[in-house]
C-alpha cells in the first residue's frame, strides 16, 4: 500500500454543532468501548478523540486515557467539557507514542486518514507486546449514495473536477492485511451495514454534508458548496426513498470494526 499525497489535507470542525448534532457519533462507539474492555491503571489512547466524549467514558474505568486529534477546534472544547483527561493536538498520521501505552481505540476517525500506512505507523508506535487495538470506522462502500448523489449534483453543474474524495473505506482485508503489517494478530474483524438515522428531521441530510460532506469539494465558494449541498439532498429525497421516511433521513453507513492484539 503506498502513501496517500493528501496526507495533510484537514476539515474545520465545528465543535459545538457537531456535539449538538452528530451525538450518534459517540453513541455508536459506546459499544465499541464493550470491545475494548478498558481497566483500571491501563495507560489507553483514543485516537482521533474529537471532543473527548468516549475518552471520557473510557476514564470511567479507572483508565488512565490520552487523546489525541488533528482538529485543533475539537481538542478545545474537549479540554474544555473534560479537564480532568489529557488531549493533544496532533497530525496523527505523524504522531509517535512518548511511552508505551496498554491499548489504543479509534471510533469513526480512521477513514478520515488516507495515509492508512501512517496511520497505522501511529496507533501502533507504544504499542505493548500483548497490547490491544479496537477501532472501529467506514468501510467499503460506507455512504456510497450520498457520495454518488453528490457526483452527480456536481456533474449537472459541469463541475466534476470540484469533487474529491476526502475519505478512506477500505475492504476488511486490505485493512486487516495492513495491521498484519505492523505486527498486530486479528483476532475479530466484521464489515457489517448501520443504517443511522440522522439528526434535525427534514433538515438531517443538509446537516450531515454542512458537517461532513462539504470535504468532498474544499475548494468551493460558499454559496456554491451551499446550492449543490441543497440540490444533493433533494436528489436523494426523490430518488432514494430508503434514505428519507416520514419526514426523516437515514444515512446508508457501512462500517469495519477491528480487535487485534500486538504480537
């Protein structure tokens, strides 16, 4: 697997908005946390932390967790809403471990790091002999009618070449091949369909490419991103009815969860 040229590329988070709005987000991973098993004394880092909602939970075991994110904007408001935890600002396809640490989790943050080899270079650089991952994140084919509503939208406006992939879904081999890589067994995998419902009713779908979907055209204008944003989600209310129900949207989420242990 060779390394991605847009390793830097960054999203602005809006902090806030996404914890009001994409509470799902951290939802989801509380489940993952059953993976991950966390115990009192364990030296754990949440890698991509966001705002530090799952650290937290993970801290409740007595844990002792480091967060870490590239997004400025989210290691504030984690500081912020958790004093009490360590969060660190950091490109984490680059970051290397200080000391060595016990496990390492990841919830819906991985596919955000297309250099997947750097990647995996950081979430296994402290990593213990006999230490754990748990990560969970999109997988092949996560979101794909929204990505291809998008195209299209961007293609009656004769502008295809605004479009860029700002994501990383991988196959579960390809993703497990590449741990293998750095020394971790796998001990479970699965690549499994979760549909998620969005937030803000009518709204939901808007809300979800202001947050995530404008990645997919950066170097638009404003009310360019705003107007395909608008024509994008009313393409999919007509054309994909299981997508919107009854006032709601559903986002068609494909995800990869991983437990590996450091050999």
């Amino acid at each position: 697997m060779t390394r991605s040229n847009d390793a830097n590329q960054k999203v602005h988070w809006e902090a806030g908005t996404y914890d009001e709005s994409m509470g799902f987000v951290s939802l989801f991973g509380e489940e993952l946390i059953s993976w991950l098993k966390p115990r009192s004394g364990e030296r754990i880092i949440d890698f991509g932390c966001g705002t530090g909602d799952l650290a937290a939970r993970i801290a409740a075991s007595g844990a002792d967790v480091h967060g870490v994110d590239i997004s400025p904007e989210m290691v504030e408001r984690a500081r912020d809403k958790y004093p009490q935890l360590t969060f660190e600002c950091s490109d984490v396809t680059k970051w290397r471990a200080k000391k060595p640490y016990d496990a390492v989790f990841s919830n819906a943050a991985l596919h955000w790091m297309k250099d997947a080899e750097g990647a995996a270079e950081s979430l296994t650089s402290g990593l213990e002999a006999g230490g754990r991952l748990v990560v969970e994140l999109g997988g092949y084919g996560n979101v794909q009618t929204i990505i291809e509503a998008m195209k299209e939208t961007l293609g009656e406006y004769g502008r295809e070449d605004a479009f860029v992939m700002p994501w990383y879904f991988p196959k579960m081999g390809e993703y497990c091949s590449l741990l293998e890589k750095y020394g971790l067994e796998i001990r479970n995998a699965i690549h499994f369909d979760r549909p998620t419902r969005l937030e803000e009713g009518e709204e939901g779908m808007k809300g979800w490419l202001r947050m995530f979907g404008h990645a997919m055209f950066p170097q638009a204008g404003e009310s360019e991103k705003e107007q395909w944003i608008r024509d994008a989600s009313d393409r999919m209310r007509k054309q994909h009815h299981s997508l919107y129900q009854d006032g709601a949207w559903t986002a068609d989420y494909r995800r990869l969860r991983i437990y590996a242990i450091k050999r």
